[in-house]
C-alpha cells in the first residue's frame, strides 16, 4: 500500500517550525523575548501533538491488530527507550543539554532531555482507549480523566492540556478527514489560525486549526523532485532530527545574531532554509547509525509503523 505522503509533507513543515524556534533561541540577540520566536512558540509543539494523534487514527487498526499490550510495548521501544538514553546517558556526558542533577529531577522536571519523547509516550498510552474505541461514552470519559488528571497535577508538564488536547483533535479530523480537509473548512481553519495568532495566540487553537490547512495543503502536493523527496524523508525521520538538531545549533554558541532589523518573513525564510538543510544532515545520520541495530534501536527506538491507505 502507499505510504500516505501528504502527513510526511506536514510533519516535514512541523519539525522545521520546532528546529525555527531553538535556532532563534541560540543565536538570536534577543533569544526568548524574539517576537517571531514567541509567535512561533504558540503552535509548534502543539502542532506535532495534532499531527501525532492523525497518524495515531490513520493507523491504529494495524497498530492495534496484534492487542493492546503488543501496541503499548510499541511505544516504549519507538518512544520510551531514545528518552531515556538521550536523556539520561548521552545528554549526561555531551555538554549539549543540562543533565538532571538527580533521577528524581529528571522525572519531575519538564526541560531535561529528549523531555517532548516522554510527553508523546504519555498523551498516546492516555489516549489508548480512544485508539481502540471510539463510542462517544469512551471519548468523553477519557477527556474527562485526563482533564482531571491536569487539574490535580497541574505542575505534570508531560501531560499539559496543550498536548493531549491537540493529539485528540488530530484524532477526530482523522475520523472525518474526507469532510474537514477540503477546500472550504480547511479555508476557514487557516483563517482561524490567522486572527488567534494576531488577538491572541492560543496553543490549542492555533495547532488545531493550522494543522487542519496544513494537512489540507500538503495533501495537493504533487511533486517529485530532490526538494519534495528531501522533505519527505524528514518527515519519515523526525525522531531522529528532534535529538540530533541539538548538536548543530546549541552546541555552535548562543545569542550571537541580531534579527531585530529584518522583517519576519524575511528572517523566517531564511531559518527555514537553514532548519531544512541541517535536518537533512541530521537524516544522513539516522540512517547511517541505523546500519547498526543495537545502536539504531537504542538512539532512534525501534522503526515506527509507516502511516498508508
């Protein structure tokens, strides 16, 4: 069956905004007070948690075809097992990322690490029982719970509204996909994402309703060339990007750049374009550590389930 291309397209776009935003924070003078990083900020993570919880719905009749334990063991090989050797072994002894002073910290704290592989793993086991049934009773008592479970645990980052909340929307487009990506709501949805990001940038809404245009856009691609097959392999490997990236930016130096006098569309092309060629670099990688399996299993987890019709 063919691999559905158009999620590659909007995971490709989601990894570069993620890649923006810590390019920004390294080098730019004015760091986390960038408005363009601060913009930037208001979606990007949520994004990947809306486009997680589409692929989540698109395969989970292959994913749960085996039961659920099979598919819970899944995730802690493809998510569970990088976190905690990126997390606690390597960024320990690369001076890259700030290892935790303690185990406990490292469990507590929402900035050590690899810390978004812990919150994916926790949002797709919380949202297991949407992934197996989808009656409305189930939907509401799983909201319900985890919307407890973020009132009485509101320091428990890893389980943040703004992600679990966006994971079950990318569900439920999923479900209807046939009628939210078309022109018309897909038109209103990046309409949406314009006005809140101007009034008031809201994480779940601005996610939400970009990654509805998003999908929608990427879906009327249809080119081949080295650019679209590039980007397509970022998408198949954001994994990889995501721990990888760290070393080709904050390992070069901090707050170095002044943007303050370039327009923001300007500045944003040109971080895109540097995002995109250090993720193909970052890919490269992947794919050669890859050539060994104990190493590809422990860095990268084992290979996740293509996304097809």
């Amino acid at each position: 069956m063919k691999r559905l291309e158009y999620i590659d397209y909007a995971k490709c776009i989601a990894m570069l905004f993620i890649m923006v935003v810590h390019v920004i924070q390294s080098f730019s003078v004015l760091g986390k007070d960038d408005p363009l990083y601060i913009a930037i900020c208001s979606f990007n993570v949520p994004l990947f948690f809306f486009l997680s919880g589409y692929v989540s719905q698109v395969t989970r009749e292959r994913a749960l075809s085996k039961g659920v334990l099979p598919f819970l063991l899944r995730k802690v090989e493809t998510l569970l097992v990088p976190y905690l050797m990126w997390s606690l072994v390597i960024n320990r002894y690369i001076d890259v990322l700030l290892p935790p002073p303690t185990v406990i910290e490292f469990f507590l704290s929402p900035d050590w690490g690899a810390w978004f592989l812990l919150s994916l793993f926790l949002v797709q086991i919380a949202c297991t029982p949407l992934i197996r049934c989808q009656k409305w009773y189930v939907i509401g008592l799983n909201i319900i719970a985890l919307a407890v479970c973020g009132f009485f645990l509101n320091s428990f980052f890893y389980l943040n509204y703004m992600h679990w909340i966006p994971f079950v929307a990318g569900m439920m487009v999923a479900k209807w996909n046939k009628v939210i990506l078309s022109p018309t709501p897909a038109t209103i949805a990046l309409f949406i994402f314009m006005v809140v990001e101007i009034l008031y940038p809201h994480p779940v809404v601005a996610s939400t309703s970009l990654g509805i245009a998003l999908l929608y856009v990427c879906g009327l691609i249809k080119a081949d060339n080295a650019i679209s097959r590039q980007a397509l392999s970022i998408g198949q490997n954001t994994l990889g990007i995501y721990v990888l990236h760290y070393f080709f930016i904050w390992a070069v130096g901090h707050n170095v750049i002044d943007m303050s006098g370039l327009h923001n569309t300007l500045t944003l092309t040109v971080l895109m374009i540097i995002a995109f060629v250090v993720s193909i670099v970052c890919v490269y990688i992947t794919k050669t550590l890859q050539f060994f399996p104990v190493v590809g299993y422990l860095l990268f987890g084992k290979r996740i389930m293509n996304h097809k019709e």
